[in-house]
C-alpha cells in the first residue's frame, strides 16, 4: 500500500540520494589506505593488580576501580607496596576498558629494562565499567571525581620513599581526556597534582552526539573554564588526533583551543607525528605501536634527573613535545643543545663549488667534511637545500663563519633539520644567514653501510609552483597540472584557494626516470601551515601515485600562508602533478562534519508531512498518504529561509538583545560558523537526505506494521474492527500511571520504549482488524469513499457514538503510521540512556540523573490516548486546525536548536503530538 502511492521519479529520486549517501559513508569508513600501525605485543603476561582504595569510596563509587598494570618478575615486585617509580594514570574513554593501557605500560616497561631501571614508570588505570559516556553524560562529574580521588590514592602509594612524586602525568583515550581536563573545574582540585596530560582521540570542542544536556552542560563547563582560566593554567597539554581512520571522532573536535596568552597546549594528527606518520582509528591509537613509541620516548626525555619525576620546568615539557610530535630533527633531545660544534680531528676537507653535489658513501674508512662556499652562490639562488639517508642522531651539516675553506668551529645547522621516513633534510634561506661564509657537510666513515647525501642550491621562485584547486562544482571533469621537469631534489607546490574543510581533490604524481636502475624513493608531503595535519605519501618510482587531499580544520581568517604540497624528489626523474576535485570525497566530508545532525533533519522532514496530513484531515475529512504528503510537504525552502534571516538578524544588537530577552538559546547555525562547519549548501544537502531517510523508515515501519499483523493473525484468531471507538478505555489510566511509576522509579527511557511498544501494538491490533474486515467483506463499489469520508464528517462529535468503518481505520493507519515513524526517531535518541541504565542495572537500579524523565511525563499519556485515537474521533475537532499548524514552527526550529543539539529534538516533537492527543477532547 505504502509503495503504490509513490511516483516512480519520486522513487528514483529518493535511490539517487541513497546512492549519494553510500558514496560518502563509504569514503568514511573505507575511503583510506590498509592500516599501517604495528600491533604492539606484551613480552611476559600482563597482569592488573587491582589498589585497596578506601571503603567509603568504593561504597560511593561501587562501579569504579583503580589497578597497576605490570608483567612478568615487575608485577611480582610490586605486589609489595609502597612504589618507586614515576606514576602514570590511564583513563579509558566511551566504553573503553582499564586494560588499554597494557600497550604504553609494556613499550615503558622494555625502555626502563634498556636503561637497568634507572628511571621506570608505574602506570595505573581506572576501570569505568566501561560506561558509554560519549552518549550518556550524567556519569562524567561522577567519573572526575573519582579520578581525583585515584590521584590522592596513587601519590599516597610512594609516601616515605626518597623521590616522592607530587604530582601524576596522565593519558587520556577519548572521553577519558575529557575526564582529565575536567579535573581543574572542582573546587578542592590542587592543579598542581597534574604535572602533564596526554590526549588521544579525545573530542575536546563539542561532544560527538549530543544526545542529553549533561554532555553539553559538560563540556561548557569545561571549556568555559580552561577559556577564562588560561592565564592560570600552567597544565602542560598535548592532544593526538587519529586522522581521517578515526571516523569515531573526527580530528578538528581534537584540537585544543588556541589562544594568544596560552600556549602550553599542542594539538597534532597522527599522520603528522614524527617516527609515527600514520592515521590510526579511534581504538588502534592506544596500541599503535609507532604512537605509543614516540610517547615513552618523550616520557623518558622529560625526567628530571635530580628529582627522578617528570620535569616541573614547563619550558622543557614543551621542548620535548615539540620534539617528539612536531618537528624532529634527526637527533636525540637535548634541554640546552650546542649551537656551536668543534670540526676538529684527522679528516678531509673537500671543496665543492657547484651548485648541485651527490655522493655516494659506502665502506668510508676516513671522514670527509664537504665544504660548500657561500659568497658566489648568494648572487644567483636564494636556498640551499641538503639530505642525507643515513638516519643516525649524529650531527652532519655545520655553518662555517668567515672562513676561507675550513674552519675548526662550526654552527650546528643539523638542528634545523626535519626527520622523514627515508632521509633527513635541511632547507635554508640564505639571506637569514648572512654571517655564514660556508656550508659543511660531514661524511662519517662507515663499514658496510651505504647512505647518499645530496645538495642543492636554488631560486625559490623556480621551485615554489603556484597549483590553484579545481572547483568545488567542477566534480573532477576538469583538472590542474604542474610538470616538474627542472631534475631538482626539492618542490613546494602552493595549492591556492584550498582553505576549506568542504574541498576534496585526488592529486596524481607520475613519475619518469632514466639512467638509474636502483630503487628510488620518493616522498609528497601535505603541510597545512595553520594546524598540524601534515601527512606523507611515500611512493617508489618512477611510479604513479594517488593522493587524497582534505582538511581537518579549516584555514582562520587571520592565516595567510597557503596549504603546500611538498614533493622532496630525484633528480633522475621528471614530475607530472595533476590535481582534480573528487566528489566522492566531498560527500565523505559532508558526512564527517554533518552526518550527526541527520536525526534532526529526518525529524523535520517527517514533522512537515506530519502537519500535511493533519490539514488534510481538517480539510477534506480523509488523511493522504504518508509518501505523498512527504513528497508535497518536505520542501527545504519551507525551513532554511527562516533559519539563514534569523543568522542575518543576529548579526544586529538589536535583535540579538531581544533574542537574549526572551531566554533564546544560541542558533546551532551560529556555533557552525564559528567552527568553519558551512559548506555551502550543506543545509539542502542534509534536507535531502533527511527527507530521503524519512521516506526509507516509513517504508520501513509500514513494512513492519504488515508483517506483524499478519503474525498476529497467524497466531490468535481473526480480530474484528471496534464497533465503539473510546478513546479513555478502562484500563488506559492504570497504564499510563504504571509507565509513569516506571519512568520515576527506574529510567525514563524505559518507560518511553514500552510505550512505543504498547502503541505500536495498537496500530498492528487496527491493521490486523481491517485485513480481517477486508477478507471477510468486500468494499461495495456503489459506495464512494469521499461521500462515506463527508458523512463521517457530520456525524455527532461525542466520542462514545461514533463507529469506526474500513475507511476510517484505514486513514488512521495511515496517521498512525506516520506516528509510529515520528516516534522511532525519539525513541532512537532516548536509547543511550536505556543501554547505560542497563549496563549498571547491579549497581544502580535508578537512573540518576534521567535525562529522559521530563519528556516521559509528557510522551507517555500522548501516547497512551494517541494508541487509541482514530482519525473519525478528532477530524471534527475545534483544535485539529491549530494543531496542523504546528509541526511547520517546529520543523524549523528542530534545525534551527537540535542538529548540533539533538537531544533538544523530541521536544520539539512532543508538541504536536499533544495537540493531536487534546484533538480527542475538544
């Protein structure tokens, strides 16, 4: 019945935007290259000794724990209390468990066992039982308090010992990062007790899903704090973001607001980390061998080696981040390195004046310094440029000062030199040198190793390629091309006009070579100038290599510099760059950004056909069908005009003072902005894909609605259509005060869904009851349905007389229909905190607190009278023309309040719902 409505170009038109759709989740959770991080392995057998905390707080806290992850003879050890070393706590995220951290625990375990112990680290964690606080919010005040009290309890563990820590670093996954910042907003919180803190993945700008107040009241606590605070926060930060494999949390939520009075905070993408260079998704970041690396490298380079902890020194916590995450330059950390190097010893020293130099070492018995004379070169190029491929952490390019061919001291320019995966390189710009007289390359003897170093100087402007970006709308049938053919080492390709979080383009390298026939190795870097997202492709040529350019963050309004794309080449080889817009990855990105604010849209879709069909009702006494009231009411100019001038008005005081008058919350429009979140647009796109995804669930809902009737006939005999229709049976007032007991004595969410379930068994109750009447009497042609329709609409109003025929209980299944379709949706957005009650159900048996609970004493009695509601009962109603009014207000505004936050959603829904329930009545 549902299908038989609908027009065929509707029905095309509805798959195209399936299509549509399928392209984008696909370039989101395929759209990427076989994960590249190494699967890090414990040596011995873990072991998780769980710590004695206090009696009261376990009586307070019944779910959580605190354990000392170690292994083999460590484990041993330390079941003997107190502890030695430098304590570290884990705090795993949304459903995450407190065994997470036996990956950094063991890579920190084998590092202080290469040193003999030296320094160790004692990592802890805290078992959350795995709570899902991504979607349920009233667990994480409760869950940063008892981190507090695990940091007294774990510093209490080392009293007595000769280097006490008084202070604890902290990792953080996901929410549990979160968690941890959280810690500076309680009053009795020492800010102190923190001496570093390690996110990763954690979304630090705006929850995920919005799906109850408590994660946005959250969050606003939160980042109003560390906001107006930041002058006080001496809190050493780092947040690690996943890449575009984390399509979890996208890597713009992980980004630590940036202010100019505070800078102790850094925020990097995976792909971005030195030593790491790969995207991992939200779960493999923990054990990311790579990752995990380079954060005990960092740890063990921030000990301090007179008080055996961590560092207090905030200037060498963020040297030695910086290291470790952002640049490094091929050698290890030093707090005060020696700008100035001796060139001393029984080595050669080699001129070599031309302007592009290699040399192949292999089996040296001397050391050879290479001297690169400056003054000639100055006159005709503007850089240098140097790289070698042995990536050993020694010093290997100096700057001498007025000397003629060598000198015994030298600048240490190596480190100015970046780490890549397969060489190390150093650009200069000479004129930021103008006392250097030489540039020395220093050659080590080597026995059996092989490693090439080149240099090159070169006008920036011959290097330095301006490639402007296709259009947005161009759907990659046009390209741009750059041909390097210069035979240089060194390309920056300028991507002009790429700055924004909606642009996708497939970059294609291919590569040409001739006279070598030993493997070459290429490497194109991205470097976005405004956030650190670098990634690298490293591709063998000659070769032809794809790749994907997208941002994470946008480009601020205050950055000028453009995205680069680096390309450090052969010189044997020749380069054709072609760049083109991918419309796949467009749609990729629409659903990364936007893809949580599809219930909203969906909801109003539905909301605007909801209203349709009310009108109808009041209008012609008949209810039209669910796809062809969709099909004429959901039109996204019924919506976004309102929401685009009420943007433009706020943008007046005036009107923004009356807005705030009157208690208005903030436009989600507005907080999109500010974020660079507008594609252009986007708002039609999701409209469309809400009314799409409206139209799909109905037919879905309709489907089920069949099919369980004909279960319900199958199962129990033929039922038979009301000759008495009550809308307040008997038993409907103890019904709905049990539900409401339910609701207040356990979780509002349950309640919601059993009463779903109850008025889902009155809609399947009525359409088994026509599919009887139809079977059993056929409909008499002589009687037209519109003339049966305008009789009932004469009839008198009282419900207790009127009689329900084949007609009437077909446009009432129609109404329910849509109804059953309305309410999955709140349902839906209700069930996080159903699942987390459930989950603590030992624990707790209330939920507290219930953020479903208000809209439960609402929905429930709505419900109860709608399962009972016919469309002959309320079509002569004096309310159903004020109630058909509602639903477009309330369309708009559940865009204009709820897609950024969706739990505002259902209450715009339960509105309408009411006035159709007090049709019945008056």
């Amino acid at each position: 019945m549902f299908l038989h409505s609908v027009n065929l170009c509707n029905l095309a038109f509805y798959v195209f935007m399936v299509l549509l759709a399928t392209l984008g989740l696909w370039d989101v959770f395929f759209g990427f290259h076989q994960i590249k991080c190494s699967m890090s392995y414990m040596f011995e057998y873990p072991e998780y000794q769980k710590i004695e905390l206090p009696k009261k707080l376990t009586k307070r806290y019944p779910a959580y724990e605190l354990y000392l992850y170690g292994e083999g003879s460590y484990a041993e050890e330390h079941k003997i209390l107190p502890l030695t070393g430098i304590p570290v706590l884990f705090l795993p995220g949304n459903a995450g468990s407190y065994k997470q951290v036996r990956s950094i625990g063991s890579i920190a375990l084998r590092k202080a066992e290469d040193i003999d112990f030296k320094y160790h680290f004692d990592f802890f964690s805290v078992n959350f039982n795995e709570e899902l606080v991504a979607l349920y919010g009233g667990s994480l005040q409760k869950q940063t308090k008892f981190v507090h009290e695990c940091i007294k309890a774990i510093l209490k563990l080392y009293k007595g010992q000769e280097f006490a820590p008084t202070s604890v670093a902290i990792i953080g996954h996901s929410m549990g990062g979160l968690v941890a910042r959280a810690l500076l907003t309680l009053k009795n919180f020492k800010q102190d007790l923190i001496n570093l803190l390690v996110t990763q993945a954690t979304p630090h700008v705006a929850p995920v899903m919005p799906l109850d107040r408590f994660i946005t009241e959250f969050y606003m606590t939160v980042n109003n704090y560390w906001i107006l605070n930041a002058q006080h926060i001496n809190l050493t930060t780092l947040s690690v973001a996943g890449g575009f494999r984390d399509y979890q949390v996208r890597s713009g939520l992980t980004f630590l607001p940036k202010l100019s009075h505070h800078t102790s905070a850094l925020s990097v993408v995976s792909s971005a980390v030195p030593k790491t260079w790969v995207s991992t998704d939200h779960l493999s970041i923990v054990w990311c061998k790579q990752l995990q690396l380079t954060t005990i490298r960092a740890f063990f380079d921030l000990i301090d080696a007179d008080t055996k902890q961590i560092t207090q020194k905030y200037k060498k916590k963020l040297s030695v981040l910086t290291h470790h995450f952002i640049r490094h330059p091929a050698k290890h950390f030093e707090e005060s390195p020696s700008i100035i190097a001796d060139l001393t010893g029984t080595s050669m020293w080699v001129p070599v004046k031309v302007s592009r130099w290699t040399y192949v070492a292999y089996n040296e018995s001397d050391k050879i310094y290479f001297t690169f004379p400056l003054a000639n070169h100055r006159k005709i190029y503007s850089h240098v440029y140097c790289q070698s491929t042995m990536l050993d952490s020694n010093s290997w390019i100096f700057g001498c000062v007025n000397s003629t061919s060598m000198c015994r001291q030298g600048v240490d320019l190596s480190w100015k030199a970046e780490l890549l995966p397969t060489i190390k390189s150093l650009t200069l710009r000479l004129q930021d040198y103008p006392y250097l007289s030489h540039i020395v390359v220093f050659v080590p003897s080597v026995h059996g190793s092989k490693f090439v170093v080149d240099c090159e100087f070169f006008k920036k402007e011959l290097r330095s390629i301006p490639l402007p970006v296709t259009h947005l709308f161009s759907f990659g049938l046009s390209s741009r091309k750059a041909i390097l053919n210069a035979n240089g080492l060194y390309y920056t390709l300028e991507l002009q006009n790429f700055a924004q979080i909606y642009q996708a383009f497939k970059v294609n390298v291919v590569s040409k070579c001739s006279g070598s026939k030993e493997e070459i190795t290429s490497i194109y870097k991205l470097h976005v100038p405004w956030s650190y997202e670098d990634s690298l492709t490293i591709a063998q040529v000659p070769s032809s290599t794809e790749i994907s350019l997208k941002l994470h963050v946008a480009q601020p309004d205050n950055v000028s510099h453009v995205a680069l794309l680096k390309m450090y080449t052969s010189s044997e080889c020749q380069y054709e760059v072609t760049i083109k817009t991918s419309f796949p990855q467009i749609l990729g990105q629409v659903v990364r950004f936007h893809g949580g604010a599809l219930p909203a849209y969906v909801v109003s879709s539905i909301l605007l056909a909801y209203g349709g069909q009310l009108y109808s009702l009041f209008s012609t006494g008949y209810c039209i069908e669910y796809s062809t009231i969709l099909d004429k009411e959901a039109k996204p100019y019924k919506v976004d005009p309102f929401v685009i001038m009420t943007k433009f008005l706020l943008g007046y005081k005036w009107f923004k003072d009356l807005w705030d008058a009157v208690l208005l919350p903030e436009l989600d429009a507005i907080f999109l902005t500010s974020q660079s979140m507008c594609f252009p647009l986007v708002s039609l796109i999701l409209f469309l894909f809400g009314t799409c995804t409206a139209y799909w669930t109905g037919l879905l809902s309709s489907t089920c609605v069949q099919l369980l009737s004909s279960l319900w006939l199958a199962l129990k005999r033929p039922a038979e259509l009301p000759k008495d229709i009550k809308v307040i049976s008997p038993d409907l007032p103890i019904m709905i005060v049990a539900f409401l007991i339910v609701s207040w004595t356990t979780c509002g969410a349950l309640a919601i869904l059993l009463s779903y379930l109850y008025y889902v068994f009155k809609v399947v109750h009525l359409q088994a009851s026509l599919m009887t009447f139809r079977n059993n009497q056929p409909v008499n042609p002589k009687h037209s349905r519109r003339s049966e329709k305008k009789s009932n609409h004469h009839k008198d109003s009282s419900v207790q007389s009127l009689r329900l025929s084949a007609n009437d209980a077909e446009d009432s299944l129609r109404m329910h229909g849509t109804v059953i379709n309305l309410l999955a949706w709140v349902v839906l957005l209700s069930m996080p905190s159903l699942i987390y009650w459930l989950k603590n159900l030992r624990y707790y048996f209330k939920l507290n607190p219930d953020p479903c609970k208000p809209l439960a004493f609402l929905l429930i009695p709505a419900m109860a009278i709608l399962g009972n509601t016919h469309t002959v009962s309320v079509k002569s109603s004096k309310l159903l023309k004020t109630a058909s009014q509602f639903p477009l207000p309330l369309a708009v505004g559940v865009i204009a309040f709820g897609s950024t936050h969706l739990y505002r959603v259902p209450c715009f829904v339960i509105i309408p719902l009411l006035f159709h329930a007090l049709c019945n009545f008056m």
